[in-house]
C-alpha cells in the first residue's frame, strides 16, 4: 500500500466520522420513528404553527441583517477604497473588531441598554426625557436586527472593498471620456462589476445571522420571538423529540445550503478578466466637505458596534446598581465572583483553551491531509475528498451537535456530555477552514522543489517533513488562528452537548445570564474578551517565531 | 477644429516631476506619437490632454476653448474625446452593442439612430454580426477593436490611445497597425498616441514627439527624427546607432581618425579643434573590402573584421578600427566577410548627425 493510500483511507475515515455518519443519522432520524420510516417529523415541521413562525422569523432576520449588513457595509467600503475620506485606518478597524466580536457579548451588552424597563437608555428616555414613546425594547425581532449586524456588515465590507480595489481605473475612466458624469459611471460602470461581491456578502451575512445561537437565545426568547437555532434548542427539553429537531435541523440546511449555493454562483461571476498592464487604481473621489459626513456614519457604527457593546458591559461589570446614576457606587465584586466563588469560570477558561487548540489543530491536520492528497496525488476519490470535507459550511453549529447527539447516542461508546463530542463538534464546524488555508499553503509550493528532494533520494515522509511542511508553516498556522478564534467563543453546538463537568467559556456566560446576574455576566464577559484577546495575541506571537525560525533555517 | 496645444505644462507627483514645461501643438487631423522609454511622462501627458489630471503649471487648448489650467480642469466627460487604453476596458457586464452604444445613450440619441450608428461602426472595424456577445470571451483583438469603436461611435474629434496594441501578439499587432493608420486617414480624427515602441511610432506617425525624463526632446516627421535626431538620446532611442568620436575641422565638416573628412551641418557653437561625437547609424556605413585588386586605403578608415553575423537580408558585422573604434555595419547581404579581413569603412555625411561630447 502507498503511503498516498494510507492518507487517503486515514482522512476519508475521520471525515466520515466527524462528518458523514453524524448527518446520515441526522437525515435517518428525521425520517424513522421506531424503525419505521414516516413523514411524520417533516410534516409537523412544515405545519406546525410554532415550526412555521420560526422558519418565518429566521428568513426575516436573515433578509433584514443582510440588507441592513449592505446598507452600512457598502458605504464604508466605498469611503475606504475610494474616497478621501478621513481616519481609513479606523473605519478598517471598526468593522474588524465588530467581525471579531462574540455577538453575545454584544446582545448582552444591548440587554443592558435596551432592556424594556431596566435598560439604560430606556430609563433615561423615559425618566430624564419623559418621552416614553421613545422607548426600543431589544426583546423584539427589531432588536435582534440591532445585535445581530455588527457581527455580519463585516462580509460586506470586505468583500465590496476588495471588490472596488480591484476594479481596474480604466473602466470607469472609459465611461468617463465617452461623457457619463460622476454618478452615471457608478451607476453603469462600478455597482454592475462590484454587484456580485456586495449580494456574495449580503448572502454570507444572510447564512451567519440565522446561525446565530447566543444572540436569538439572549434577546428572542424573552420576546418570544423564536427562531431555527432556539427552537431546535427548545425541543431538547425533557422529554427530547429528536425526530422533529433533526427535521427542523435538516429544513435549517436547506436553507443554509441554497443561500451559499446562490453566494457561490455571484462571487463566480465575478471573475471578471482583468487583462494585465499599467491598468491601475482609480483615482480617490474628493469627497470635500462631506467627507466628515462620511466619517461621521463611520463612527456612529464604531459607537453601536464597538464602543456601546465594550463600553456598557465594563460599566455594568463595575457597577454595584445599574442606572442613571451606577457611577456613584462602583466595585469589583463582581470579578471577584466570576474569578474567585464561582467555580465555574476557572473550569470553562481552561475547557475552551484546551477544546479550541484541539480543534484548530486537528482541523489543520486533516485539512493538510486531506489537501494534499488532493493537490499532490492523482488517488481516486480526491475530489470526492475536498467537497466532503467542505459538506460543514452548510452546517449551522447547532445542526453539527444536533447530529452528532443522533449519531453518538445510537453508538456503545459514551462521550456524549465529555470534551471528547465538543471537540469532535468543533473540528467538525471548522475543518472546511483547516482545508482551505492548507489548501492555499500546498498550492504556493512549487511541486518541483519536492520532487527535487525526490529525486536526491528522500523518502515520501522525509520529503514531507523537510520540505513541505516548512515551507506551508506559514499558511498553516494562519489557518490554525482561523479557527482557533472562532472555537475559543463557540457557543451553538456547545450549547446542546456540554455538561457541568465539559462547560465552555460562551457556555457559561450564557447559563449565567440565564439565572438572570446580569452584573457578573458583565464581569464575566469581559474576563472572557481579555482571554481571548490574550490567547490570540499570544498565539500570532508564538507563531511568528515558528515561521521566522523556519525561514531562518 | 481639434488642434491640440500645450503650453508649458509641468506635473510633478510629489518630488518627482513627470512633466517638465512641455510645449507641444498637434495640428488638426494629424496622428502624433508620443514616444519614449517607460517613466519618460508620456502616460502623464495623454491623461493631462484627457482631462484625468490637471496641470501644476502651464495650459492645455483645443481649438479655441481652454481645457486645462492649474486653477481650472473640464472634466473628462465634458471633453468630447475619445480613449483607448492598453488593456482595453472593455466592460466585461455589457455586450458589444452595450459597450459601443454606452456613449451615445450618455448623448441621449434617438434609439434608432444608436442602432444604425453601432452597426456602422462595428462594420468599420470589422466586428460586424458580434452585437449580441460578451466581449470577455473574445480574444484581445477583438477586445480592442470593441474599445476603438467605442471610442469612434461618438466621433470624437480627438482620440487618445494609451499603448493600445501592447498587449496584442506580434502578428495582429503588425495588422492593427495597418488597420489604425487606414481608419485614421479615413475619419479625419486627431489622433495622440502612446508607445515606447520605436518601430509602432514609425509606422503610424505624421509626427513624433521624443520625450525623456518628462521632457520633449524632439518633434517631427519619423523619417527626420530617424535620420537627423536631435540628440544623443534621440538617437539612442529610435534604433542602432554608432558614436565614433571626431573633430570640427571647418564650419561645415569634421574629420574622424584624422583622414576621412565628412562635410555636414555642425550645431552651433563649436569652435574649430573641438572633439564632437558622430552618429551613424549601422545601415548608413559603407564597407569596401580592401586588397587583391580594391584601392588600398582610399577614401575611408581602415579596420578589420571583427565579428560577422548572416541575417539573411543584410550582413550584421562589427569592425575594430585601426584606433580601437569599433563601428557596427549593417552591409548588404551580398558581401562575403570573414573575421579578421581588412576592409575600409566610410560614413554617408547626409545620414550623420553630430553631437557635443
């Protein structure tokens, strides 16, 4: 047997473990209800009032954050990419942060703002200004909008100003010295050629914001505006109908699947020929004076998406009431709970430490495996490889516990409530993110500097080991931080599989909140930013090493 | 009337000026290329005529209207010209028709008149029946022809062409040459060119204007910038030349190697006794073999041999002089040489230029 074989088996085999088993038995468990099959689940999926309201709700946050996520993700691109506008560096900064953000923490810190009668903003409105009618209550699908775009305007950011950097000056200048003015040009020129990116966004938005756990748990269920994930969530209350939930889950992929389907078919048009030469960036528009009107949509989204989040869960963590006037007595015993009485806290850092390095390297090592095999053999079934191991992109976290319940309670082995089914969870979700960056990092490497060692008489492994991999080290490491971060705060699978003993960091943040301290979760959430922000500084350090130790040898 | 005329304009992009007081006038239905080594600030001049940039100093006409003032720039869009840049921009979102007609929907003419006037021009560049496609599929070629009648269904009187033919392979760029030069005859339209390729600037020009280093070294027809350039970077740059040193022995003549005597026109201010420089080029050196039966020594320098290349249709060779100069010679096919002859060289005065040192 070659050694491309023995890959080959080893990554179709955990794959089918982390990925296939569990979503067969998801889609046998939808439709077999004591080992006989029926529509029974579907049926009640697609008819029942409560099922039917939750489709309804998601597809409405969904469409609104998009929309929404376009409405301020455009102009800021635009502003960057092609305006002089001022402060670009933090417009930037602003929707990176906003991206990196857990969206609960955001959605707790609104609570505290928007609540219906304690939320600060509410009182002030009411009490200071007697304007009651002014008043927002976050527990509504308006408020679930609000917590849920700064996390997604991000995707349309990004790609709308990669999109306008990367159309060539020439184009619109074309326009241009044929007569067509200013607004003529974006109109005809511009938005057509960056229109695929901004729906691919809008689309990417779409499918993270009905992804959402933390945020639909926090401020849907006390509205009673339930949505998929929560009411997926609520069907595992005892006793657990499992059938329905696997049903619900698998309408959820459906959904899931046709907007990504949609976001690829776009963003594939968008390979639009650029036919190489001086081409070159377009010039800035001179916004004049209304280019501070433009800075100042920038910081109102810097204020709603960064500092109103940050700022309110500091000041609700140090205060010892929350109100109009909470500066007047602050204290710390809050921290001194999260860090010091409740136990919790000490196992959930060192639980979500551990579960996210797991997972990040696991998804790394099977993305590697199953890239290689891809790029550098001619095996059969390679393919067949690269789009399974893609198969979780369509997979919300809930959906990933959900399957993996169904497929690991069917099975002798109890890891259901240990680290062990979190991490097989996590690797899960993320591996499409290990294969794609180790992906990227084979395909810089010239096959012919491995054949070189070849050639010279190293072996497969030794080739491997010398050559491959430190030469990918670099892609493969930002791969590793790629997941990493989002691992380190995962709270829609770990919401169904954890258990007192396996709780995470997002987890308890959430049960806390739940019991309704709303001054410790403060507390808590922001010991959790500070371990994250330290765990990623920690680990780009760690890694520049390795990759300048690397180059230096 | 599209004459064209810059006056001293200067464009600086923070310490680096890449145009430095340039004047220049391009006359009514002429074809102007400007020309010169990458950097040299012919890009920059294109977009100054067209209105993408505005002038630090100096002014810009058409006509009688003035486009072009520090203070004060038209717009590109209300130039009334036309462009074609080096990767053509086409728009890849728009159909041939769409990407043709897109100029004179911005003129809000009659739909029909649209019609008629895209078919006519598609005609003209031989794009004919290719309405309906997608010109991102279609090869360079066409891409570009789709851009020129873009550009041509608005008759402009002014068309700006940024390297247009660069990114063509040699052989249809050979045949687009052609086909520019006929269209351009044909139109009547003002036509500024830009190319760093010595060759393309020959073929298609009523007038070339040299440009180096942001500055207009020389303008005029390509047959008198090819044989009486300027200076020595003209003649660096518009194909092979020989420098040999020599020295003003009259007014009107210099002596090289002390016996051959060229009479010539001298740039002025050089005294009697002054070492210049003398510039042939290879195809405007005579070569005489010397011995068994030719004069020996005669009217010309004696060298020899020293390196012979066949080309087919002329014999490529250098010769080393008997005082070191080596002098490259582009002789007639016919002459059988071999490495080491002795042979006479002898320059043609009415092909030499002369420069300071």
């Amino acid at each position: 047997m070659r050694a491309e074989h023995v890959v080959l088996v080893v990554a179709a085999a955990t794959l089918m473990i982390l990925v296939v088993l569990p979503l067969a038995s998801l889609i046998v468990g939808s439709v077999v209800d004591g080992g006989r099959p029926t529509l029974e689940h579907f049926r009640e999926a697609l008819r029942g009032r409560l099922y039917v309201q939750a489709l309804w709700n998601s597809l409405v946050l969904g469409a609104w954050t998009a929309a929404l996520s376009v409405v301020i993700g455009l102009p800021l691109a635009w502003a960057v990419s092609r305006t002089n506008v001022p402060g670009k560096r933090f417009l930037h900064f602003t929707a990176v942060i906003s991206y990196l953000t857990p969206p609960f923490l955001t959605a707790i810190a609104f609570v505290n703002l928007f609540g219906p009668n304690a939320g600060l903003v509410n009182r002030f409105v009411r009490d200071v200004l007697s304007a009651p009618a002014l008043t927002f209550n976050v527990f509504s699908m308006a408020g679930l909008v609000l917590v849920t775009v700064p996390h997604t305007f991000p995707f349309v950011y990004l790609l709308a100003a990669s999109a306008l950097e990367s159309v060539d000056a020439s184009m619109e200048e074309s326009a241009q010295i044929l007569g067509a003015g200013r607004w003529r040009t974006a109109a005809a020129v511009t938005l057509p050629l960056v229109a695929p990116a901004v729906l691919s966004g809008a689309l990417v938005a779409f499918v993270n914001a009905i992804a959402l756990f933390g945020s639909q748990a926090i401020v849907g269920l006390p509205g009673r505006v339930f949505t998929l994930p929560t009411r997926i969530y609520a069907l595992f209350d005892y006793p657990p109908q499992y059938g329905l939930a696997s049903a619900l889950s698998l309408i959820f992929v459906a959904i899931t699947v046709a907007a990504l389907y949609l976001q690829r078919r776009y963003l594939a048009r968008r390979s639009y020929v650029t036919v190489g030469g001086k081409g070159g960036r377009p010039q800035l528009v001179d916004l004049g004076r209304a280019r501070f009107a433009v800075l100042a949509f920038g910081v109102a989204v810097f204020v709603i998406a960064v500092a109103a989040p940050y700022l309110t869960l500091l000041a609700v963590s140090v205060s010892k009431s929350w109100g109009l006037t909470f500066w007047q007595n602050l204290t710390l015993q809050h921290y001194r709970f999260v860090l010091l009485e409740y136990d919790v806290t000490r196992r959930a850092i060192v639980n979500s430490l551990m579960l996210a390095a797991g997972a990040a390297t696991l998804a790394v090592v099977l993305g590697s495996l199953v890239g290689w095999v891809d790029l550098r053999t001619t095996a059969p079934g390679r393919k067949l490889l690269d789009y399974v191991s893609l198969i979780p992109l369509g997979l919300p976290g809930i959906v990933v516990a959900v399957a993996l319940i169904q497929f690991w309670l069917a099975l002798p082995i109890p890891i259901y409530g240990t680290l062990l089914i979190i991490l097989l969870a996590y690797t899960a979700r993320y591996v499409p993110l290990g294969v794609r960056s180790a992906n990227a990092a084979f395909r810089q490497i010239d096959p012919s500097l491995e054949e070189t060692a070849r050639v010279t008489g190293a072996g497969w492994l030794r080739t491997f080991r010398s050559v491959t991999l430190p030469l990918a080290r670099p892609g493969l490491f930002a791969g590793w931080l790629l997941v990493f971060v989002p691992a380190l705060q995962e709270l829609s699978a770990s919401i169904l599989l954890f258990s007192s003993g396996s709780i995470t960091l997002a987890v308890a943040v959430y049960n806390l909140y739940e019991t309704g301290a709303l001054k410790p979760v403060a507390a808590l959430a922001i010991v959790t930013m500070v371990i994250i922000t330290a765990a990623i500084a920690l680990a780009t350090r760690l890694g520049r090493g390795g990759a300048g130790v690397s180059v230096a040898q | 009337m599209a004459e064209i005329r810059i006056e001293r304009v200067t464009k600086r992009f923070g310490a680096t000026t890449a145009v430095r007081a340039l004047t220049l006038e391009v006359r009514d239905r002429e074809f102007v290329t400007l020309l010169g080594p990458s950097g040299c600030g012919k890009t920059t001049l294109l977009r100054l005529i067209a209105g993408f940039m505005s002038p630090d100093e100096g002014s810009i006409r058409v006509g009688t209207a003035t486009l072009s003032t520090p203070g004060s720039v038209v717009p590109p869009e209300q130039r009334g010209m036309g462009m074609v840049f080096q990767n053509y921009a086409v728009w890849p979102h728009k159909t041939v028709y769409q990407n043709v007609a897109f100029g004179l929907e911005v003129r809000k003419v009659a739909t029909s008149e649209i019609r008629a006037r895209v078919a006519r021009v598609l005609e003209l560049v031989t794009l004919g029946g290719l309405e309906a496609r997608y010109p991102a599929q279609r090869s360079g070629g066409q891409q570009q022809r789709v851009a020129l009648a873009r550009s041509l269904v608005v008759e402009p009187s002014i068309l700006l062409l940024d390297e247009p033919l660069s990114n063509l392979d040699a052989k249809l760029r050979e045949r687009m040459r052609w086909e520019l030069k006929e269209l351009q005859r044909r139109t009547g339209i003002t036509f500024v060119y830009v190319t760093h390729d010595q060759s393309e600037a020959m073929a298609l020009s009523d007038r070339i204007a040299v440009m180096h280093l942001g500055e207009l070294m020389q303008i005029g027809a390509p047959r008198e910038v090819y044989t009486h350039p300027a200076n020595r970077t003209v003649a660096d740059f518009m194909g092979l030349v020989n420098l040999i040193p020599a020295r003003v022995v009259r007014a009107d003549a210099v002596a090289v190697g002390g016996a051959h005597t060229l009479t010539l026109t001298l740039p002025p201010r050089v005294a009697d006794g002054q070492p210049v420089q003398l510039a042939i080029r290879p195809e405007n050196v005579r070569l005489v073999p010397i011995g068994r039966g030719a004069p020996a020594g005669g009217d010309g320098l004696p060298g020899k041999v020293s390196e012979v290349t066949f080309l087919g249709n002329l014999t490529d060779c250098y010769v080393t002089l008997d005082d070191g100069t080596r002098v490259r010679v582009q002789a007639e096919p016919g002459l059988a040489l071999e490495i080491g002859q002795p042979v006479a060289v002898r320059f043609d005065a009415d092909a030499a230029s002369v420069f300071d040192v």
